[in-house]
C-alpha cells in the first residue's frame, strides 16, 4: 500500500536583517558619539586652551561644514562603488581623525583653533556618507512595512550614543583628562569599521540570509540587488537627474523640515552639555550623566515614532498619514524647550529636555521618507542631498548660539532659536510636502 506523501514544511524564514539593523545602530551610535567628543571635552580643553565661546562655536561647527559639502560626493561614491567598500573607508578615516584630536593639546597659540578646526572639519568629510549609507542599506535589506521601524532605530542611535557614551566620556575627562576621549573613541571606532567590513554586503549575496527571507524582503520592495557589482555599474550620476530631486516639492519639504529637526540634533551633541556646565553650574561629571536622559527619552521617543509610522501605514495604506502623524505629534512636544529659558530648577529643565527630545524622536522619521520616496536608481545622491539641507543647521546652530552666548551671557535665546525651528518643520512638511510617494526619473532624452 503506497504510503501518501506528506508537503514539506516551508524553511523557516531566517532574520539576517535585523543583525544588519544592529550592526548599522552600533555604527551609527559610534557616529554621533564622535561627533559628541569635543562637546564633552569641551569644557576642560576650552579652559586649558583659553577658547572663547565664538571660537568654541567655530570649532563646533566645522564638523558640519565639511559634512555637508561631503553630502553630495558621498552618495554618489556610495552608488557607484557600494555601501560596503565606501562605508568602511568613512569609519575607518573618521575614527583616525578623531583619535588625532587627542593630540592637539600639544599645540599652543592660535594654531590650537586652526588645527581643532581642521580636525573636526576632516571628521565630518569622513562621515558623510555614512547615512546615506544608511539608507541604501535600509532599502536594500527591508520591504516598506519595516522600513520606518528600520530607519527610526538606526536614527534612535544619535540619542543612545549619548546615552552610552557621555557618562563614559564624562568620566574620562574627570578621571584622566579630555584628551583620552579621544584616544578611547578614535580607537573604538576603528574596531568597528573592520567588524563593518566583514558582515556587510548586499542581500542577495549574504550567506546568512535564506530563500524566505530574501522573498520576504523582495516582495515588500526591498532593492535585494542594490549592492551587486552589476547594480553599482549601473548607477547614474548626472546633474539632470539632480535638478530632477531638486525641482520636486515633495522632497523639498522633506528637505527643509530635515533642516529643523536637525538644529535640535546639533544643539544637543555640541552646546547641551556645556549649557548643563556654564547656565546649570553642573560639574562635567554630572553633565555627562545628565545629558544622558534626555538622549534616554529620545531614543525611545525615536523607536516608538517608527513603530507607530508602521502601524499607521498597515493600517491606512498612506504613507502620507503614516509619516506626517508622528512628526507633527513630535514637534508639538519638541517646542517645548523654549519653556527652559524660564525654568530656574536645573532637575526640572532635565524634565523639559527630556519632553522635547522625546518629540523629537517620534519626529524623526526622514530617512524613511527617503528611504520611501528616492528614486530606485538614485538613493546614495538623493539621501545625500536630504542630508546636506539636514546638516546646514550643524552650520548654523553652534555659530549662532556661540554668538547668542557671547553677547547676552545668557543661553536663554538659543533655546528660542532652537525651539522656533519646530514650527518650521510643521510648515515644511505641512505646507510644503504633498503626498509621500516615491519619484520617477525620467530620462533626459524624455
């Protein structure tokens, strides 16, 4: 009697995406923890060099002067040669030129500024293609449904790299002295960029990724072939395409509302902690500590604003209302660090920090819409472009509160700045921004 054939079980499908989620978060915390050091350090390099706080704002700065000049190039390396072999290169040179900044010390005079400058200019050259990177990675290893949860929490690690680090880096600074920040960050990070090189590579290629998750991924529109040699060939960088991005309202919204969120992000990893030490009169010690629960709430802000944008999507099938809903909610939350400006208890602005940088971790949600609304072909350029609007506040915030400090005495006006930049955000993505969708290019023949 013949037996009947039983149907094999589907393979369980295999999660090799979330590992690579990790490894991004990891890296991106590492990423903002450099950006962080001299934030940290800054308060004791700053009385042992004799820096004033205009020159503090400068050399603040110029970590985003150069990352926003490097937004552009960075992408369009990124599409050409891959996230993989460009990536590691951007780990590798900025931990370098971050361990290199524990040595200025030894320089006196003006060339103390001019070489600090220099350093950190060269620190955000080597970073910049780092979300870009990001990005193509999120649409290379996760279908849409996932992505803003994939996004938000990679875009989470700028909260939990302080978190992580600023009581690290504080107690450096009080147990051994500010340069050992950077020689312990520098050195990390260059750990970090070989782990880098080892796991990444594209979906399709990765032999820890099985059939079914590679359908899974496939299905929901996951790019699975983005870093294949053929795919990079492929890439197409031209200016017509650029003025393409450029002359889209949607992303231009999207681009001026990253530019507001942004002056939040670069108020707290460069003048925060220092506005805890001079307005607050906390030791760096205790700054270091406090400045971590704010960024705590953030990054829990940040994962819960992904979580909900899924949801919301699964739910409406708009990524419109998906993506909008919690930025608008986060940004509401986030104007309320103007009320720091009135607060006399410091506990109470560490409540008030923490409201507003909740919001603006549910607000953080534009590298999904990049993620969502690039061209297939042109995720690299396109994220960088969104990512020098974003990081032209890393530019403007340190300057324009060291001049407000500098001249009042007082940060009271600065949080002004930083809160009225809220506002801003709504009005682009409301006012500004239509219907979320990815663009078409079209050819230039066409």
């Amino acid at each position: 009697m013949t037996q009947p054939q039983t149907e094999a079980k589907p393979a369980p499908r295999s999660r090799m995406r979330y590992w690579i989620l990790l490894l991004i978060f990891v890296i991106t915390t590492i990423n903002y923890a450099d950006r962080a050091t001299f934030s940290i350090a800054g308060d004791a390099a700053s009385g042992d060099l004799g820096l004033s706080p205009i020159q503090m704002g400068y050399i603040l700065s110029a970590f985003a002067w150069a990352y926003v000049l490097g937004q552009i190039p960075g992408g369009a390396l990124l599409d050409k040669f891959g996230t993989k072999l460009i990536y590691t290169l951007a780990i590798a040179f900025w931990s370098l030129f971050t361990l290199f900044q524990g040595f200025s010390g030894f320089i006196t005079g003006g060339a103390v500024v001019a070489t600090l400058f220099a350093l950190r200019f060269a620190v955000g050259l080597a970073e910049s293609p780092s979300f870009p990177g990001n990005a193509r990675l999120v649409a290379a290893w996760f279908p849409g449904s996932e992505r803003g949860t994939a996004s938000a929490i990679f875009n989470s690690a700028q909260y939990f790299s302080l978190v992580a680090f600023a009581p690290l880096m504080g107690w450096l600074v009080h147990t051994f002295d500010w340069h050992s920040v950077f020689f312990v960050m520098g050195g990390l990070g260059i750990l970090a960029a070989i782990i880098f090189w080892k796991v990444i590579s594209s979906p399709a290629d990765h032999p820890g990724v099985n059939k079914a998750e590679l359908d899974h991924i496939e299905a929901g529109g996951g790019l699975i072939n983005m870093e294949t040699s053929a795919a990079t060939k492929s890439a197409s960088f031209n200016w017509h395409n650029v003025k393409q991005v450029l002359g889209s309202r949607m992303l231009i919204g999207v681009f001026i509302g990253q530019y507001g969120i942004n002056v939040l992000t670069y108020f707290f990893v460069t003048w925060f902690p220092i506005y805890l030490v001079k307005e607050r009169g906390l030791s760096i010690l205790d700054a270091g500590f406090a400045a971590a629960a704010p960024a705590l709430c953030g990054f829990v802000g940040g994962v819960l604003g992904g979580v909900i944008s899924d949801q919301l999507l699964k739910k409406t099938g708009s990524l419109t209302i998906a993506r909008k809903t919690p930025l608008l909610i986060g940004m509401v939350l986030s104007a309320a660090i103007i009320a720091c400006a009135y607060i006399q208890e410091s506990w109470l602005v560490i409540v008030v920090m923490a409201i507003a940088f909740f919001g603006k971790g549910i607000a953080s949600l534009g590298w999904a819409v990049v993620s969502d609304t690039s061209p297939r072909e042109f995720i690299g350029v396109t994220g960088g472009i969104f990512n020098t609007f974003g990081n032209t506040a890393g530019i403007v915030t340190p300057i324009v509160i060291g001049y407000i400090v500098s001249a009042t005495g007082s940060f009271d006006g600065g949080l002004w700045f930083v809160g009225l930049h809220c506002i801003l955000v709504i009005a682009a993505y409301f006012l500004i921004t239509g219907k979320i969708e990815r663009l078409t290019l079209k050819s230039s023949e066409g």
